[in-house]
C-alpha cells in the first residue's frame, strides 16, 4: 500500500454544529401520478415474513405457502440524503434510489411442517430491480417440555439472528417505507445471516420468556470476508402491554471493503478488498453490535388505549484498522441510532402513526495520510441524520393495507457539502396471501 504524505495527524470527526438557515424543500404535488400508482398497484403478499424462525411454521403437520408484496410510489425533490447515508463507515455504495413506481419488496415463501418436532422454512425475496435472492432457508428442531408452556427451538440455515419483534421487523414490510436510519447505521438495514441458534420460550398466559443464542458465519456486514464465528445474545420479557428486547453480538471482520468510487452503484455486497486496494478502503478490527427495544401496547393495558407506543436504540462500536491506497489509520467509532413510534388506531381498519428518528456516530481517525482517507469514505462529510414521518393506513381487508406518508429527510448532503434536507411523500400498498395444505 502506498500512504500519502499528509503528516501523522489525528482528525476528530465530531458532529459539527447545525448549519443556520437550511433550506427547507417542500414536496411537489402530483396527484395523476399517485392516481397511476394506486391503480397500477395489483399483487398479492404473505401472512408471514421471512427472518426469525418464530411462529413461521404451519401449527400443524402440513405445508403452506405464502407470498407478500409491498409496492411504494415516493415522490421528492431530489435524492434522500439518507439513501448513502454519508458519514457512517458503510459499505459506501450508492444505495437503494426509492423515488417514483418501484416494488419495494416482494417475498414468495413456503414453511412445512413434518411432524411436531422438524421442520423447514424457505424464502426468495426480491427489491425493485435487484434481483431475486434467498432470504432464508432454515431446518428447525422443536422440543416441548412437559407442562406445556416453554419450549426449545433449534434452527440452522439462513435466518435473521434473534432480535425481538420490533427490531427485527422494523423496515421490512411494517407501517413504514423507509428503513430505519438505526438499523442503516448499525447493520445496513436487515442482517441476514448463515448460522446455528438455540432458542428457549416460556408462554404461561401472563408472562412471556424468551432467550436465544447463536453462532453465525459474519461474512454479511457488519462482517467481513474473514474473521471467525459470530456469536449472538438475545433476551426477552413481555407481560402485559409490555415486550421489552435485547441482543448483543461481537464480530472480528477481516479486511471488510468499503467502496470509496465516487461513481459506485447500489449493491448487497462488501466490495473486494483486493492487493491494490482499488477504489475500496478496508477495515480490520473488532465491531460490538447492541440493541434494545421496549414496546407498550395499549389494547392489552387496563385502560384498553387503541395505541401502541415503540422506542428502540441501536450501537454498533468499532475498533481496529481502515486502510486504502492514499492512507493508513488507527479507527475507533461509536455509531448510534434510535427511534420512537407511535400507532393509533382510530376507528376500525384506520390507523394513524407517527416515526421520530436520529442516528449519529462519534469517530476517530489518526494516522498517515488520514486526511485523505476520510475524505474519500465520507468520513469527513459526517452530519448527523433524522427523520420526521407520519402516516395515514386503512386496511380494507385482512390481507391489503393501502397507507399514505408525509416526512422530512436530514442528513449529509450527497455531495459532501454540509447537511442536506428533503421532504418526501409517499403512497404506498402491502398486500399478503397464503395457501395452507389441509385447509386449516
């Protein structure tokens, strides 16, 4: 590797105060196009989404199969800042452009079980013009203990690493179209990984236990190309209107690529960290993922409120070393997202909600030729990132949800130069279907 001789100087890459006077963009109006979309949008969608192997498994022997569909029509000025997220260590491309007629995801899915101890599960989902992939697809042991209320689950395969409900499901198919800025930061959106976990539950009618534990193989980010096992912790307690989760996982990426193109597409995958380091830098080091999440859900209360309430935070803390072609250095960060949710629902098949969103990082960068470096990754355009929506949803049927969303997108500015702000707009339809062998 060759260094630049910028000197040995460390660079403090701090949240930079809020810049006076920001423009704000308001949202053009474009009704025959919100007319076309909602006319356009004809699919169909499934009970049950991939990711934790929960509940994904037919109560009885017998296989069902399922597909769901969410199609978004989103309309703002220009490119949502968020959408690269710069100033976070990523994977640096381009990320997923949401704006106009697009599938912002489809799953088509079948779960069979053979007898009341295994069973399978397998999942293709597909985003806008990407193409299909597998999601998950999982083997599953289940053991009952004799009193009937707790039991123990194995699973191996593809699967998303125990989370809890409201962390796991956020940004995949929920009451919102955008991916939380929390999970963008911390995981890149939804991690998927390959690996084996344990799950024990407790159900006694009042109280609601759940722990698992896995090992996984940590090539998705926030791993790398080497490193070994990832293990992951989670733990659970609901009674009553309340679910309270918590999941940590330490990682040990080796040479993990960041692309650092100014011309880079959008893409699921780390760049190659190859001999040259060609338009990648690459990180080495220890990364600590954490998240919590408490949820009250107000039907379930005394009271019987028609509001559930969700507050989540996210961290993901690193460590070790970020090289590229113009430099070396020493990288520590601190990444850190949260969000607060609010779902009311107003009279029957109408609901209303509101998403409050932050994510902010605190990083250091020392060494030769850093000041290149964090150019080149964005470092050095960090801004912190929010994000104001609300949301109007009827649901006129079980399986169809049509909804609407206004917000306001804060981050970065694509370019580098300061923070930029944008309001969106956005119609959007969740449509879900199964098939259940034996008609139950």
């Amino acid at each position: 590797m060759t260094s630049s001789p910028t000197p040995n100087l460390p660079i403090r890459l701090l949240p930079p105060s809020e810049v006076a006077g920001t423009r704000r963009t308001l949202v053009r109006g474009h009704g025959r196009r919100a007319l076309l979309a909602a006319a356009l949008v004809v699919t169909t969608g499934a009970v049950h989404a991939h990711g934790e192997a929960d509940d994904a498994l037919p109560a009885d022997p017998g296989v069902r199969l399922s597909a769901a569909a969410a199609v978004t029509w989103l309309d703002a000025s220009k490119e949502l800042p968020s959408q690269r997220l710069r100033g976070f260590l990523l994977q640096g491309d381009s990320g997923t452009d949401r704006q106009g007629l697009n599938l912002e995801h489809g799953t088509l899915g079948a779960a069979w079980r053979i007898n009341d101890t295994l069973g399978a599960e397998l999942t293709v989902g597909k985003h806008g013009s990407d193409t299909a992939h597998v999601e998950s697809a999982w083997v599953q042991a289940r053991y009952d203990s004799a009193s009937g209320d707790a039991w123990w689950l194995l699973t191996a395969g593809r699967q998303r690493p125990a989370q809890g409900a409201a962390m796991g499901q956020a940004g995949h198919m929920d009451r919102f179209a955008l991916m939380p800025l929390a999970k963008q930061a911390v995981t890149h959106g939804d991690w998927m990984d390959d690996g084996l976990q344990l799950g024990w539950r407790q159900d006694d009618g009042q109280r609601r236990l759940s722990a698992d534990f896995g090992l996984w193989r940590g090539r998705v980010f926030p791993g790398g190309d080497k490193g070994p096992v990832v293990p992951i912790v989670h733990v659970g307690w609901g009674q009553g209107p309340w679910q309270l989760d918590g999941f940590a996982a330490r990682l040990q990426p080796e040479r993990r690529g960041s692309t650092v193109s100014a011309n880079a597409g959008h893409s699921h995958t780390a760049p190659a960290c190859n001999a040259a380091l060609k338009d990648v830098a690459c990180f080495t080091g220890t990364s600590t993922l954490a998240g919590a999440s408490a949820v009250w859900a107000g039907a379930q209360s005394p009271v019987a409120w028609p509001v559930t309430v969700t507050a989540s935070g996210w961290l993901r803390d690193e460590s070790g070393k970020l090289e590229s072609a113009n430099g070396l250095g020493q990288y520590r960060a601190q990444n850190r997202g949260i969000w607060l949710q609010a779902l009311w629902d107003v009279a029957p098949r109408w609901q209303v909600g509101a998403r409050l969103e932050r994510a902010w990082t605190t990083q250091t960068l020392s060494g030769a030729g850093v000041s290149l470096l964090a150019a080149e990754t964005g470092l050095a355009a960090y801004q912190p990132a929010t994000r104001q929506t609300l949301m109007l949803a009827w649901a006129p049927t079980d399986r169809i949800t049509l909804s609407a969303e206004l917000g306001r997108d804060r981050s970065a500015a694509p370019q580098g130069a300061g923070s930029s702000t944008v309001s969106f707009a956005a119609l959007r339809l969740v449509a879900r279907t199964d098939w259940l062998s034996g008609g139950k």
